[in-house]
C-alpha cells in the first residue's frame, strides 16, 4: 500500500512541476488510474483504509468516484472496442 501511496506522491510533484496544462493533465489520468487499481488490487473496504487518499492528498468523495467510474467507462470502452474487431 505503501507504493500506491509513493506513486500518487509522485503524480502529484510532477503534476506540480509541469508547467503545460496537458502535462498536468496527462498526470492527473495518471493518478485517477491509481486510485482505480488501488482499489481494484486491494478491495473497497481494504483500499480504505490502507490508502487514506482523501486524507493525504486532500481529495474529496466526489473526486474519487469521479477518478473509479472514469476509468471503468474506459476500460469497459475499450473490451468493447477489443471484442468488436476480433470478429
């Protein structure tokens, strides 16, 4: 748990750091796909408490629904996407 916490420290300092908007961007999907595998590697109840994400980066509820239902919707796009070309 402890390296999803470095990796979302990581985002956020180079999020930071970047001076473009598609830079920031570009590591805000990053870290959203984090807190999406976190939870998804961990477990809703466990990912809770391991991962105090609203606590340590100051994120709020709505923040991280946002973050775990953008990236299902992608990843269910794209295993449509992938079933639908295999024909």
């Amino acid at each position: 748990a402890e390296c999803h916490l470095e990796l979302g420290n990581r985002f956020k300092r180079q999020r930071l750091e970047s001076g473009s908007k598609e830079g920031g961007l570009q590591e805000l999907r990053g870290f959203q796909k984090l807190v999406f595998v976190s939870e998804q590697v961990f477990g809703e109840k466990k990912a809770k408490f391991l991962l105090p994400w609203k606590r340590v980066f100051n994120l709020t509820d709505a923040q991280l629904n946002l973050a775990k239902r953008d990236n299902a919707s992608s990843l269910y796009d794209a295993k449509l996407a992938g079933a639908g070309s295999s024909d």
